[in-house]
C-alpha cells in the first residue's frame, strides 16, 4: 500500500446506505449537523458487525469505548428521503485508541455530503484506556490490507 | 374483507425494517419510548413510497400533512442493534383525515414490542384541513383491498 | 375533588417552560410530532424533581419504571425558539401503574399546541410490575390534593 | 487583547445550563456524543439572542448560514439529569465565515466534559457564500472585546 497515495485519496473497502428520515431534518429544510454523526455511527456499527467485531448490544463486543474526538466537515446539504452512502475505513488504530475515517455521499447525484472521523479509547469500567484487544486489531488490519500494523 | 375480524385482528399487507441505533437507546439500556414514533415514521414514508405517494423530499407527494394525534401501547423493550420489523396498515380514510395503524416486532424474538397509530390531517398553506385526494383514497383502498371506500 | 370537573378542566399546580431547539424542528418547518414526547419526558423529571422524586441519574429514585402507553394530540404547531409552557399533572395511581397528564401552550400566543398523557408502570429488575411506593403515593395525592388517594 | 494567551486560555464572556434529557443519552448509559452537537446548538443560539442577532424563527436573524465544519474532543461522561455549562465565544469572523469555540462543564462537579469549534458560512438562497454582515460583526467585536477587528 503507498502510504502516501492512501492519505491523498483514502480507500475504502466499506458502505453502508441510509435515508434521511425526517426527525433527522431541521427547519432549514436540510439534515442537522449533528445528526450526521448518528449516520457515522450506523455506518461504524455496520463496518464492525461485517468483520465480526460487534455481537449483541454492545457496539464492539470485546471491550467498552468511548469517542474521545469527533469531526465532520460538510460539503453540501441532504434532504428529507434521499439516500446516503457512508464510507467508512479504519485509519489507525494506535495502543489504546483508533481513529474510523468516513465519507458521506449523495447516492443518487454523486456529491460529497460530508467527511470527518471519529477517534475511540477502548475503556475498562472506570473509563481508564485499555490496550485495543490483539484479535480487533488484526481482523481490522486483515480487512484493510494493513501489510504489517504496529501500534 | 370480514371487517369485524380485521378489526380484531388486523391485516398487515406491508411491513419494513429497522435496527436499533445507539441514539435510540437512553440510559435505561433500552429505545426511548418517544424515539418509536421516528420508526414509524419511517414505516409510514415506506408504506407511501410503496404505493408511489411519496416521491421527493415530501413526506405525502400530493399534499401536505399534520398529525393530529399520535399513540403507542409499549408491550416489551428494544436494546441495541436489534432489529424490529414495523407493521403497517391505512385504519381509516375520512374527508380530511386518514389513520395508519402499526404493529412493531422484535425480528429475532417474534414478541410484540409496540402497537399504536397516527391521525393526520391533509392541510393547506394555512394549516388549514383539506379534502384528502381522490387518487390518494383509491391508491390505498385497492392496496388494502378495501371492497368500497367512503369518506 | 370533584372528579366531574376534574375530567372536564383538569387542574395544573405545575408547569416548565422550554424552547425548541433547531433539532427539534424538521423540514415540515415545525416541530417533529414525535419530539413532544421529549418534552413531556422533560416536563415529568421537572414535577418529579420538584416533589423530590427524581434524584441523580434515575428519572424515578425509588423504582425503575417503563412507559406502557403514550398519547397526544396536536392542535397547532411550534417552530424555532418558541417558548412553550408545560403543564403537568398526575392523573391517577393505580397498584402498579400512573398516568401523567400533560398540556402543553405557545407561551406568547397563549394557544394550547398539544394535549396528551403517558402511562407508566413500576417494574423491578426483570420487567415484572411491582406496586408503586406508598411514598410515591403519598407525596403526589398531597401535592395534586386528592383527598384520599385509593389505588 | 493579547492574541498568544487568547489561543492558550480563551475568554469566556458568556455561558448557557443545560440538563441531560433521558432521550440524550443512550444505552451506554452517558450522553451520546453526537448530541453534545445539540447543546451546542442551544448554547450559540442563546449567545446570539443575548446579543440581539437571533430574533424570530431564525438561527441568525441577518443572513442564512450552513455548518461547514463541527468538532468535539470528549474529556469525560455526563449522564442523565446532570447539569452542564456551556461557555461559548466566537474565534474568528473571516469574510464570509464565523467561528465559535465551546466549553462544556459538569456544574457540581466543575470538570471540563468537552471543548471544540463550529465554523459557520453566511449563504444566500443558492448556498453561495455572502459576506457576513457588518452589524453581525460589529456587534460580536464589541461583546468579544476585539480592539479591531479585520475580515
């Protein structure tokens, strides 16, 4: 993988498809920003489920986390009904954190909705980081085609 | 049809699906209760959009709406990342206002999770009650398989 | 108390005022319908808070309880930044259940916006109805001045 | 003003409360990232209605604007009914876009729960960039104690 190359343009090996539903809209007529991040965190859900790393009501099923960090930057408005591809990839996952990179795009024109990324802390009970587990850590790289991927 | 049994037990001829998402769920573990009402919202522009009611970024294509009354009986929880199937029925159509009725499933489980419905009225510019469109009663009595409807 | 009146212009000793916020609104222009039921969920913790029901981070501090049925009423719609007034009540207590009555008003308008209730059942750990607290009991027939509460 | 301390150790000149509502956090228990979004929304309302730039069913009374970019970084829970402080100041106002920072604080127990930025763009009817105002920018310099403040 050029490293390089994968900064400029990332690749990404996974989407899912939402709707606007129309509590997700505001009175400008168009999505509300913040609800941008629940459509991340169906597209994250999914990603996760797809590589087996999410089972039952947790949303990773080996350890707890939290979003430390969360960004999005909007490129063009959606609207009530239309559908949404959101693009999803790991982009690192370093000893006790991981950052999931997305892309939201307009299914039916073709335009970029939205970008932005959301960085996780794996957490034991008292919200104290814990070491990612080695098994998510190499499913994620396996999927990502990560050549060798050190913490 | 023999209305007094599907007033009994009601005919569903259209149903969709969703899954539980983290937004959804409040710190009781499981779906707040206000958030069903965005689910069947979502069955209900499926529902229309089924019958070709629905086109475009309104949520009745012909006219606009209200709703007037919203009820929900909640029978069993929802957690996380479940899937539930929503039921949905058009009850009544009147002059001005039309019933949809919704049954919602726990998918994995078949246990009733909720049961409720939704008046709406068809208004002008004004919020002012309109005649519910002919072409929109009929669309719906033949899919329900309505023998004669009147308002 | 005269139960007749009671019925035909319910008395509201309490009330909390709120202002819709953008996410609240959809593209209809308007508050989503079902985003009230936030707001009687707010208006709940307030009344509860006030009579010293709701401490910490239970909606409930002296059982766990779920929402079995809940109901409103639309009469006019709410936009951005309105204030609206919520008033609220305790309907009834029975053994295990009670129901909350809400009115809530356009507070410069003075228009009443929506109507409704939400029942409730006290549960224990495995979802099992379990009888209301006599504390629970006593502490709202007092503040609503039920002469004598029986369940 | 001194720019270099500004950067380290912004000014707060202004702060809005909020409450945890039960529908805000989720099943992990704690509020779900992406309605922090929500607060924030509250909180650059509430600074604008303060300063007379928000009046009516408009989130700025002078000019449309889209979120171009949002941003949080988390630094501990807040859970159901707990108290928040949201301090808000704008950054920088640029020709066409605005910037306010954020600080969200647990009130009892005064530990800092999230700070981050929203970037905001003045659009007319098309979405195309206008020049922000300059009553909208005289009157944040003034509040914010800019001595000059250039585009």
């Amino acid at each position: 993988m050029n490293t390089r190359n994968a900064e400029c343009t990332p690749v990404y090996n996974f989407n899912t498809e939402i709707r606007v539903r129309l509590p997700e809209t505001d009175a400008m007529g168009v999505v509300f920003h913040g609800n941008y991040f629940t459509y991340l965190e169906v597209g994250r859900v999914d990603y996760l489920t797809n590589l087996g790393l999410c089972e039952g009501n947790q949303p990773i099923s080996e350890f707890q986390n939290v979003v430390v960090s969360a960004h999005l930057d909007f490129k063009s408005p959606a609207r009530l009904n239309e559908k949404l591809i959101i693009d999803i990839r790991t982009r690192k996952i370093k000893k006790a954190s991981f950052t999931f990179e997305f892309r939201i795009r307009h299914k039916s024109e073709n335009r970029l909705v939205a970008t932005g990324y959301t960085t996780h802390c794996a957490i034991d009970d008292q919200y104290r980081p814990i070491p990612v587990s080695d098994h998510f850590r190499k499913v994620i790289a396996a999927f990502e085609g990560w050549a060798t991927q050190k913490p």
